[in-house]
C-alpha cells in the first residue's frame, strides 16, 4: 500500500488524543468509538491509499489477413478459429481485426450469422501491411489486461517492414501468436526468377531470361506486351521441375517504358511479370568515302535498327561521349590524322564501339609502324602475297607550258615514286607533247640509278596530245603479268578527247586503273575525271606545283600496295555467334571482293573467306572497356553487289553494329523501391574520370495517375548523387527524368508492379520469427490463446473511496447510537 499524501496521516495522532480525552469525561462510548473511527478514516482517505494487485486476465486484438493472397478456404479456417477463440474468452478482452495493405472493422455481412471473414476489397486487398497491423493495433488493449497479438496471415508482406514492428514489440513486451494460413496454392506453374537490362537500345533485341517451374512436362506459352500493345507469342515446352526459358522483346519506342509478360500453361495456370527498361536511340558516328548513293542499302539497314547517324567527322575531337559506335566505312585511314587515331584509340578503351568496314581504300604500307588505330582494331591489313608485283606507267605532258618548276617537280614526283617500288615492280615513264615517247622504257625497278638518271634529262617543249600517249601506255601495261597495274597521267594542258574513254572502260575491265592529275587552271577537268572515274582511279587538280610530289607518291602508294582479292569467294562460319543468329549465313552469296587482313592473336573470327589463304571475313575483339570489329569486304554493290539484295543483309549488319555498341563515360543510374517506406530512392554514378557538374538540373518523378514529384538529388560521396522521393502505394511505372537531357543525369524508368498475387503458399520461417522474437507461441490452439503463461499484470485500486463511504457509514452508525432511545419511543407511541 502507498499514499499520494503521506502527511495526511499525522491527523491521526489528534483523533486519538480526542477519542481518549472524551472517553474519560463521557458516557457514551459506543457512539465515541464510532465518531473517532469516522474522523481516522476521512484522514486516511485524504491521504489517498492505494494497493497494487496481480491480475491475469489477458487482452487479445486477432489480426486476420483479407489481402488478394489470402484464399476463400484460408478466410474460412480463419473464421473457424477466430469463433473458438471468442468461445472461450470468458472474463478477458478480444477484438477482431481484418487487415490488408490498412487495417479495417467488421462489417455487419460479416458478423450476420457467426463470424464469415470475406477478403478485403479495392485498393487495399493488393497489398499486406504486416508493421501496420501490428503497431496500429497493440493500442487497442485496455489498461489491466496482459497485452497479447495473434496473427492469421500467410506471411507474404509486401509492404512496411515486419523487422521494425517486431523491434517496437520487444520493447513493449506484447508477445505475438501466429498461425500461418495456407495461401495461394504452388500446384502451377510458377516464375522463379526473371532477369532483363535495366536499359537497352531502341530497335533491339532485349533478352528476357526466365527460370519456371513447372510439376510437369508441359506445353505453354510467354505473352510478351509493353505499353499495352502486343509484341507476339513464345511458345515453350516446359520440362518437370525447373527450366530456364530465353524470349526477346524488341521494341522501337524511346524512353521509359515497361514490358510484361505472361507464363500460360493451361490446367497449371499461368504466371506474370512486369519490368521497366529505359529505351533509348544509339547514335552512330559513320565516316565513309563511297561514291554517294552506294551506301543507300548499308544507311537502310542503320535506319531499320532504330540508329540516329551522324557524319560529322569534328566530333572526334570536340568528344564522342554521346556517341556509341564509329564505324570507318571504305575510308582511307591515312587520311586520318594522328591525333584522331588516337582519340578513336581512347574512346574504345574508355568503353566505346568501333567497326572498320574495308573496301577497295585499304592500302598497305611496307614497314608501316603500328599506330593507335591498328592497335585498337582486333586485324592488321595484310601485305600483297603475289609475286608479279605492281606495273606502274607514268605519263608526263612535257609541253612547254610545263617549263620551270611544273618540270622540275614532276621529274622530283616520277623519282619519289621510283624510290618507293620494289625491286620485282615495274616501271614506265612516257612523256608526250605532240607526239609520245618513253623516256624510262618499261622495266624492272631494280636500277634505280639507271631510271632517275634517264627521268633526269625530261625537257619541255611542243604542244599537247593526250590521247596517242595514253593509249601507248596502257597497251604496255595491260601486257605485264603483274598483279596491280596502274597509270598516272599528269598534264597542265587541253587535249582533244579522242578515244579516250572508250580506252578507260576497257582498262577497267582489264583490272588497269588511271589516275589523272591537272596543274593550273587551263584544264579540261572533266575530261581528266572522267576518265580516272571511269577507270577505277582518282582525279587531282592543283592550281599551283607544290603539292604535287605528295599527292603523286601518294596516289601510286594507294594502287600499287592494294591487299585486295577480287574473286568472287562464298564467307564461311568459323565459329556461329549469336550475331548470326537469323540472318541465314548457309544461304549468304558470293562476295566479289575483299582486302585481305591478319587477325590479331587474340581476337575472335567469326566469318572467314577463301578456304586456301584461311583469311578472315569478319574479326572482332574487346579492346579496354570497349568492342571493335573488322569487316575485310565492303557494303556495297562492288564486292557485295550479290549481297545488298540477300535477304540477311540488313539483319547481318543490324547484328554486328548493335554487337559493337558501347558506352564512354557514361553515368550509372538506378531506382530502387524501400517497401518499408514506401519511398522510390534515385542513384547517379558518375563515370570514373568523367567532370562533376556545376549543379544538378531539376529532376522530376513522372507516375501513373498524375503522379508528378520534384526530387531533391544531392552528392553523397565523391561521384554519386541520390533523391527520395515518397510514392507510397501508387503503383504502375515512374519515369525519372531532368527537365533537360544530360548524359551525367539520364532519364531512368522504374516499374512497381502488383506483388500481392504473384505471392503463393506460406512464409512460415517469418512467422516463426515473429513469435520467437517476442516471445509468442507458433500455431497455437484456440484454447490457449488467453493463457497468461505465468504473467500477470498489477492494477492499482484507489482506497480512499472505499474509506469515505466507511466514514459516511460509521458516522449515520454514531448518529443511530445517539438517538436510539428516542427512536424506540417513537415506536412505542404508535
């Protein structure tokens, strides 16, 4: 027993004193005796006493799960179990309390005729709140009751967190029953596992692989569909157990998106998924020299697979970080600068794509050092194999405009080119003004001496006949046996055309081709590109000598060093490779062409041409971060005129560039759902390397139903951003986005599907936490519910109510005493 007022008590001592000083003057005694019990009880009672005593009558709350998992015969058992527990509650406290994503009340329908549970309705039957259930409801017990939470449920949460109901719990002390309920039964076909890019390019084939369960053989299917719109049937024959099952999706869309999927297989039942994916246009950087119009089907195939392409050639050197394939097509890679071969060096290292298209321009180098493009490029161009050498015919106009440095410079330019043929080559020089003559007659390179001193002695003079010397030349160089035979006709005059184009045509086919070059402005430049265009060869014009040495050893170098084969020659599958995949290689044509190319140790031939040189067709490699690729032929209707009409050859090079796409200082995004919080949390990984940036642009979360929150993304470490954004229980995909495009911050999709119905049987390893962890029972029996298990509860009684009413009894008592003998008269009276 305590007191609020303690000191109240010391009245008690003069009560006493009082009682004994009239108990010796007085004569009723009774009625004193009375009187002082009166007063010590009124002073205890203004003391307020109060006791503590042990109670174990027990207070339950019965949560029963009614989300969508939740099945008619599990609501039933339930039901069942719920009554018995009332039946038996006699002097303790229940209540009943359905719960789903919220909690609710009973309704009436449920109570009519005993207890019948029905499953929750709307919105809230997608989900199970197990933490809202359980927090929400503990306060529910009145005061002097041992708290106690049994919970129904198939242990299938999907939303809050169990964890943090069970730390508040303990701390409280409510232990908590469970009793796991079945669930969706397993007997169907189910989805254990799904696994897809989170990103993907526009126009391609996004792999989808899936691990389904089935309990026995059996034939289904995979629905694919995004935004609502079919994208075709899979079907599948599913094996007993578990099976790995890979379907594609492509879609042509861009930007976020979602892709959902059905698993049906008849009496087994079916199984869904759903999953963002962020679509996005790959960009290509693609540099040719082909004639214009020849690249017509190569630039189709490029718009088929959804590519934005670019020919902006400044764009290696103000940065490729939005770009994500180069492809070199037919391109004179000496033209190339050596600072741009090797930004295209670093930007496959940094992770970017880069694929060399050959073509009749790749020309070979004697004792060329590697620069930084052969590096990146998994083949080196191979050097001419053919013993007969090159043929080259020089035809000078030595008319006498040419005298002073015009003549000079062509005997400098004829003596440079000497100098760069080889001992089996052979070598012409025919001068001409009105009339022709061979100043170096046809012969081997060897004396080099010997030809640049007879090169020497051109002088000037006479007028200009191209024609008769043109046509002398070719017939000695379409005589040699060598392999590449060529003609360069440099003239600063204008000729009568004669039959000149008649003879290019005929060169032509006899594999001769003519370069023509025009000094000065009193040429007749059509006439001169005609007949180089027409031949195969190049046309130069230069209004001034001095770049004339350059461009005429530069010209033969080109069409003397050629590794190319032209035969037709069928390609040949060395090792098939998912790039091959439906194209139909066993069916591809003949090629008419190639340049031929050494593949580099470690990369890997996938096409090979020509059985008896073993040379490879098509060769790639990973190189640093990223991926490059040789094709040795070419894209159009030269060697590949047989192929721009196959019915493979858009899905060929759809498949090889797609193969070839990388990234270069690309951002990592990603968004991840927190359940227990209902809060969408947004990452931003910097590439390695790549420049912070001044400020983070507004960044919006994009949803279903309007859905449309600002996200606060701030720096957390050195190269990651991060925003939390609260979404609660809006389901449906969420784009991210900032309110302007920027590589460093990319537009991401996030898609939170419904989860309920995908849950199926029981998670009896959660409940079995739950009741170990604070302190309840597993599964227990309807009977021991309200058990206390040996606890009890005290609850403090207030005494001094008790005590007024005795003072107000012993004083009507006192009072009764006193006026006893009057009562009785009254009585007697009567």
């Amino acid at each position: 027993m305590s007191f609020a007022h303690g000191r109240v008590l010391l009245l008690l001592p003069l009560a006493l004193a009082w009682a004994v000083y009239e108990w010796r003057s007085g004569a009723r005694r009774l009625a004193l005796i009375l009187k002082a019990l009166s007063f010590a009880a009124i002073a205890v009672a203004f003391a307020e006493p109060r006791i503590s005593l042990p109670r174990t009558r027990t207070g339950v709350v019965v949560l029963v799960d009614t989300s969508a998992s939740i099945t008619r015969n599990d609501l039933a058992r339930a039901s069942s179990f719920v009554s018995e527990v009332r039946r038996r509650k006699g002097g303790n406290w229940m209540n009943v309390v359905p719960f789903a994503s919220q909690t609710r009340t009973l309704t009436k329908a449920e109570w009519a005729g005993g207890l019948h549970l029905t499953p929750a309705s709307g919105e809230m039957a997608n989900g199970t709140n197990l933490e809202f259930a359980l927090v929400n409801t503990m306060g529910a017990i009145p005061a002097g009751y041992i708290p106690r939470l049994v919970l129904l449920t198939d242990g299938n949460e999907n939303e809050g967190s169990s964890a943090r109901a069970i730390a508040e719990l303990r701390q409280l002390q409510v232990p908590v029953d469970t009793v796991p309920l079945a669930g969706r039964p397993n007997a169907g076909v189910r989805l254990e596992a799904l696994s897809m890019p989170r990103e993907a390019y526009a126009g391609e084939q996004i792999p989808i692989d899936l691990v389904i369960y089935s309990p026995r053989a059996v034939r289904a299917s995979v629905d694919l569909s995004a935004e609502e719109k079919n994208l075709g049937s899979n079907p599948v024959d599913l094996e007993a157990g578990l099976n790995t099952v890979r379907v594609h999706a492509r879609l042509k869309a861009s930007g976020a998106t979602f892709i959902s999927g059905k698993v049906t297989a008849g009496a087994l039942g079916e199984a869904s998924f759903e999953q963002a994916v962020q679509l996005k246009k790959a960009k290509i950087l693609y540099l040719s020299q082909d004639p214009p119009g020849t690249e017509q089907n190569l630039l189709q195939a490029f718009g088929e697979a959804e590519f934005e392409v670019t020919r902006e050639v400044s764009l290696i050197d103000k940065g490729l970080d939005s770009i994500q394939l180069v492809i070199l097509n037919n391109l004179d890679l000496n033209s190339l600068a050596i600072e741009r071969k090797s930004r295209l060096e670093e930007y496959v290292k940094g992770g970017g794509g880069l694929l060399l298209i050959g073509g009749e321009r790749q020309v070979y180098k004697q004792d060329q050092q590697m620069d930084a493009l052969d590096r990146a490029l998994p083949a080196k161009l191979a050097p001419p194999k053919t013993p007969e050498g090159t043929c080259v015919a020089l035809i000078i106009d030595k008319s006498s405009s040419m005298e002073g440095r015009k003549i000079e410079l062509a005997r400098l330019s004829a003596v440079g080119v000497v100098d760069h043929l080889r001992p089996t080559d052979s070598i012409g020089v025919l001068i001409f003004d009105n009339s022709y003559q061979w100043a170096v007659p046809m012969r081997r390179a060897q004396d080099t001496a010997l030809i640049k001193r007879l090169i020497s002695g051109i002088t000037p003079d006479g007028g200009t006949q191209i024609a008769p010397a043109l046509a002398e030349a070719y017939r000695k160089v379409s005589r040699s046996k060598a392999n590449y035979k060529h003609i360069v006709l440099l003239t600063d005059g204008i000729s009568e055309e004669g039959d000149s184009f008649d003879l290019a045509k005929e060169a032509k086919a006899h594999q001769v081709t003519i370069s023509t070059v025009g000094l000065g402005q009193d040429v007749n430049r059509s006439y001169l590109e005609k007949i180089a265009e027409t031949s195969g060869g190049r046309s130069y014009f230069l209004n001034e000598p001095q770049g004339l040495e350059q461009i005429l050893l530069k010209d033969v170098e080109d069409y003397s060093g050629s590794s190319a084969v032209e035969k037709p020659l069928t390609p040949i599958v060395e090792r098939p490779a998912e790039i091959l995949q439906n194209v139909g290689m066993e069916s591809a044509p003949a090629l008419k062409g190639y340049a031929r190319y050494d593949a580099k140790l470690t990369a890997e031939t996938i096409l090979g041409i020509d059985p008896e040189r073993k040379d490879p067709l098509y060769v790639r490699w990973r190189y640093g971060l990223g991926r490059a690729g040789v094709f040795a032929s070419d894209a159009k209707s030269r060697w590949a005129e047989a192929w721009v009409t196959w019915p493979g050859f858009d899905k060929f090079w759809m498949n090889v560039t797609r193969d070839l796409l990388g990234e270069v200082n690309r951002s990592e995004a990603s968004a991840q759902f927190d359940a227990a919080d209902g809060d969408l949390t947004v990452t931003y990984r910097l590439a390695p390397g790549s420049l912070q940036p001044a400020s983070v642009p507004p960044i919006y979360i994009l949803g279903p139903n309007a859905f449309r929150k600002a996200i606060d993304i701030s720096k957390i470490e050195p190269q990651v951003y991060r925003g939390r954004v609260h979404v609660g229980r809006a389901r449906g995909l969420f784009r991210i986005r900032p309110v302007i495009d920027t590589p460093t911050f990319p537009e991401i999709g996030f898609y939170r599907q419904e989860e309920e119905l995908r849950d199926h049987g029981s998670n009896e390893a959660l409940l079995q936490q739950i009741s170990a962890l604070t302190g309840g029972r597993f599964n227990p029996s309807p009977e021991s519910v309200f058990e206390a298990d040996g606890r009890s509860i005290y609850t403090t009684w207030q005494l001094w109510p008790a005590l007024l009413g005795l003072a107000i009894a012993l004083t009507v008592a006192e009072l009764i005493t006193r006026k006893w003998s009057g009562i009785t008269q009254a009585f007697r009276r009567r």
